[in-house]
C-alpha cells in the first residue's frame, strides 16, 4: 500500500513538474512575442505620433515617443496646400474598380479552370501561369502605346481597365479554393436542371467568400500601393493617386517630418482598415486555398 502510494506521489510530482515546464515555456514564448509585436509596430507608432506633433518638437533631441502638445496643423496643412482629399478619392475609386472587377472575372476564370472540361484547359492555364514570371516593367512600352492611341493617356482607364481583367494570381488562387469545395453540391444543382452559370452563381460563388476576400485584400494593396503605374499615365495633379500626392508633399516639404508623417498615415490607414474588416475571411482563404490541385 506505501509502494502504490509513493508511485502515485511520484506521478503527481511529475505531472506537477510538467505543466511547471508547460507555463514557463508558454510565458517565454508570449514575451517573446510582445516584445516583438511592440519592436514591430514601433515604426508606424512613431509615424501616427510625428504626425502630431510641432516642427520643432519632431527635431526635438532626445525624441519623444508621446507628443507633448499635440496638433493637426500637420493634417491641415495636407489637406490644404494641396489637393489631398482628391488624391484619396482617386485612390479610392482605382482600387475599388480594380478590385470589384477582378473578383468577377478571376473567379469566373477559376470556376473555369477548375469544374469545366474543355479542349487544352491544363495548357490552357500554364499559359496563363506563366504570365506571373513577366514583370510589369517589361509591358509598360508596348501598354503605353496601346494607351495613348486609343486615347487613355491622363486618365484612370489604364489603371481600372486592366486590373479589372482576371490575373494569373487570382485565377490560381481562386481554382485552388475551388477544388475544397465540394462537387456534390453542384452535380445535385446540375441535377435539378441549373446551368453552369447558374452553378457559379448560385453555389459556387458564394462558398468562395473566404478565398475573394483574401484576393480582394491582397489586390486592394497592390492597386493602391502602386505608384509605377499612375507615375507612367498620369501628369494632371487633379488625377494623382495618393501615392504620387505623398512624393509630391515629400518633394515640397522634404524638410517637414509632421507633414510626410500626416501624408503616410493617410495613405495607411485604408489598408489597416480593409485587413481589419476581411481578416476573418483573409486567414480561413489562406488556410485552404492549398489542400488539393
């Protein structure tokens, strides 16, 4: 009877030992992970808190983390030396046209690909993959001429019409998610007489939120960081994105770190919030958009 109860003193002993081990390692690891989530957001705190902040206290030795008297003549100056709410909205309209077009027809090319038998459908879409590996500099000759001949030359056209058409890295993404979905859904609505449209839209199309929300985050970020393209077509200030409006404000206040800061947490904030509002869908997309192809 002592033996049995010395072995049960020994295992609780044990068990009491590892789960010692269990919350000492979980508690390194969590500060691990704060100290690295402080050090990685660090650089867009000292940007939001710049942008408050005086001239003179922005040069101020030793900086301050926190501005001591807090101001939006930064944000002022931003928005009225210049035609910044302009900028925005032009940002605003591209990356939304962009976007809701792609979506369509990226998933219309996947819903393609991935549930419809046609003649060269597999040389067919490394055709298409292959288009990842040209980079956009080496099309922006030829598209420019295209553009200006047909008249597009200082307008938004060539930055909506072509991000509007189905990419190589929406089409993949979207197929592989298609291939989780399952296909007895579709023969049952098949069955019951629907099209092939009919399919995608009805059934197809809405299972796929998780994998458009992560295409529409992840072009989103591209449309509105992207400033080779509006720097090529664009030489009208009233139709600057955002992006040229930051150069333009670092070309005029290079000097000014309130200002440049003010002009970089705008141009910010709308991919926070557009990852904020999709984060949900954008990891579950992520998460299953390689489980079978």
């Amino acid at each position: 009877m002592q033996r049995v109860s010395t072995m049960r003193a020994a295992r609780v002993d044990r068990v009491a030992s590892r789960r010692q081990q269990e919350l000492v390692a979980n508690t390194i690891t969590h500060i691990l992970l704060i100290v690295l989530g402080l050090a990685a957001l660090a650089p867009f705190w000292w940007m939001i808190s710049t942008s408050f902040k005086t001239e003179f206290e922005a040069f101020q030795i030793p900086p301050t983390w926190l501005p001591l008297e807090p101001t939006l003549e930064a944000y002022g100056d931003l928005f009225l030396d210049q035609p910044f709410g302009i900028f925005f909205y032009n940002s605003v309209k591209i990356a939304v046209l962009g976007v809701g077009g792609q979506l369509i027809t990226s998933s219309l090319a996947a819903f393609a690909f991935a549930r419809l038998d046609f003649p060269g459908k597999n040389v067919l879409f490394i055709i298409v993959l292959s288009t990842m590996m040209v980079p956009y500099a080496v099309t922006v000759i030829p598209l420019y001429i295209v553009m200006h001949r047909i008249g597009w030359v200082n307008t938004h056209l060539p930055l909506i019409v072509p991000a509007m058409l189905s990419s190589a890295y929406g089409t993949f993404l979207l197929r592989q998610f298609m291939f989780s979905l399952p296909v007895e859904l579709e023969d049952a609505a098949r069955i019951d007489g629907c099209s092939s449209f009919g399919i995608y839209r009805r059934i197809a199309l809405p299972l796929m939120k998780p994998a458009l929300a992560t295409l529409g985050v992840f072009s989103f970020m591209a449309s509105w960081n992207n400033f080779f393209g509006p720097f090529i077509f664009l030489d009208r200030k009233y139709l600057f994105t955002v992006q040229l409006g930051v150069a333009l404000v670092q070309r005029q206040w290079y000097t000014s770190w309130p200002r440049l800061m003010a002009g970089s947490v705008v141009v910010t904030l709308p991919v926070l919030l557009v990852f904020l509002l999709l984060q949900r869908y954008f990891v579950r997309g992520i998460s299953l958009t390689g489980i079978k192809g």
